[in-house]
C-alpha cells in the first residue's frame, strides 16, 4: 500500500511540476467541489437539526386546521401538482426534441430559433411564469386559482429543460446506431423508437429529475396560480398548497416557524426518494 501512494504520488508529481497553470487549475477545481460539497452538506444538517425535532404526528393529519398546522394536504398536492405538470411537459418535450434532431434539417435556420428560445426561456425567473399564468389561465380563462392553472403553468415552465436535456441525450446516441439501423432495413420511426430513445432513457429522466426538483421546490409561480388554500383537492379546478408553498406561508406568518423548519425536512426527504428512484429507474434501463 505504501509502494502505491509513494507511486501516485511520484506520478501526480511527474505529471504537474512543469505545469504550473494546470496545477493551478486542478486546485482550483477541488477547492470549487470541496465548497460546494461542504454548502450542500451544512444545508442538509442545518435543515435537520432545525426540522427533525419539530416532526409530530398532528402535522401528518388528514385535515388542515389552526392547531395541527398539518402538512397532509400540502404533500397530496404536491404529489397531483407534480404528476399533472409531469404528464403533460414530458411528452411535449421528448416529441419536440426528437423532431429537432431526427427529423429537423441539421443546421437550419429554424432549429437554431428554437434552441436559442428554449434557453432563454430556461432562465426566465419563475414569478415571470406565475403572472404568466395567473393572466392567462386564472383571469382570461376564468379557472381561478386552482390546481390546473398551477399544472399547466408549471409544464410550461419546465418544458425547456425537457427538450434541451431530451436533445442533448438524442444528440449523444452515435451516429453509427442510425446507420446501422437504417443498413438492416429498419425505417425511421422504428429507428427512433426502437433503437434510439432507449439508448437515449438515462439522460432524458436526468431531465425528468430536474425538472420534478423544479416543481416540487417552486412557489413562487404557484402563489398566483393555484392558491395557499391548504386543504385536499377534490378536482382539477380546487385550489392547492405544495409543501414549499405550505412552508412559504407558515415563515410569512412567523407564528409556526417550527412547523416550516418540520415542512422543509419532509421536502427534503421527498425530493431525495424522488431522486433516488429515478436514479434507480435510470440504471436499470441502461443496464438492459
């Protein structure tokens, strides 16, 4: 064991000592890791110190009231809100980014506005998309503040990092796959479908995760679209709290700062279980 660290480290030193600007930058590249492994890691125990000792069972009761202060309906919400935004960007953006790269001309004018207009829109503010959304889909159309405008709202706010991450794993895919395909016969369509989205899977539910941390974490665009009414949808057209807009509301009360710090443990377990899942998901599609 001595004889391999003295080795790794005669070789790192062989490697770096008359590169002085890659030395640097290899520095610079751990310390950059270093500190974001560090902020991550003192979020997640200050997030635990604070909330785990605040959890009880009155704040997992069915039914919201001003003594239980329970997050139950918050965590339903979350579930539908999540899985209604989810159903309706997913297969808008994987059709779309397989047209820009199987189907549209390489190099186009068009493919270019597309791309350049997706990520702009991924770095418009997501209040932007709630007054967005609280115009169109809560006064225009007439659904008040309800689950359905908060979906919709919420699918299009995630659906271009849908089709930038979607293209980019479709990207990725060899050309020699196509070819390949297309030399035994195979048409487009079964190309697409049978050969390259499965090679494709990991990276597009890499956006998929993304995009279900953006939902589960927003409150902003969901204040004007689908309400703070903190209790258990019954259609489409109820009002609705998520967890974040549940925790959002009990710091803006600053009367039940205990039961936020509660509500973001329970958040913060949610999106890892998410993570965690569609991580597993992703392995297993890849491995076959």
């Amino acid at each position: 064991m001595k004889k391999i660290g003295k080795g790794s480290w005669e070789q790192f030193w062989l490697t770096y000592k008359n590169k002085p600007g890659s030395l640097a930058v290899l520095i610079c590249v751990i310390l950059a890791a270093a500190i974001t492994v560090g902020v991550l890691f003192s979020l997640i125990i200050y997030i635990l110190v604070n909330g785990v000792v605040h959890l009880k069972p009155e704040l997992f009761a069915w039914e919201y009231n001003t003594s239980n202060m329970s997050m139950m309906p918050a965590i339903i919400s979350t579930v539908y809100i999540t899985a209604l935004s989810l159903l309706m960007a997913v297969p808008v953006g994987i059709f779309s980014a397989i047209y820009l790269v199987e189907y549209a001309k390489r190099g186009s004018k068009l493919v270019k506005v597309i791309r350049t207009t997706t990520e702009t829109l991924q770095g418009i503010p997501s209040i932007v998309y709630g007054l967005f959304g609280y115009i169109l889909f809560v006064i225009t159309l007439g659904w008040s503040y309800s689950m359905l405008a908060g979906s919709v709202t919420l699918a299009i706010m995630i659906l271009p990092l849908i089709i930038r991450t979607t293209e980019e794993a479709l990207i990725s895919v060899p050309d020699s796959y196509r070819e390949g395909s297309f030399g035994l016969g195979a048409g487009k369509l079964r190309t697409v479908f049978k050969i390259i989205l499965p090679c494709a899977v990991p990276g597009i539910l890499a956006g998929v995760i993304l995009a279900i941390g953006r939902i589960v974490g927003e409150s902003a665009a969901l204040i004007f679209t689908s309400g703070t009414v903190a209790q258990v949808p019954g259609s489409l057209f109820d009002s609705a709290r998520t967890l974040s807009v549940h925790m959002y509301a009990l710091l803006s009360e600053g009367l039940y700062t205990n039961e936020a710090y509660a509500t973001a443990v329970v958040l913060l377990v949610l999106v890892i279980l998410i993570n965690a899942f569609s991580g597993f998901i992703a392995k297993k599609l890849a491995t076959r």
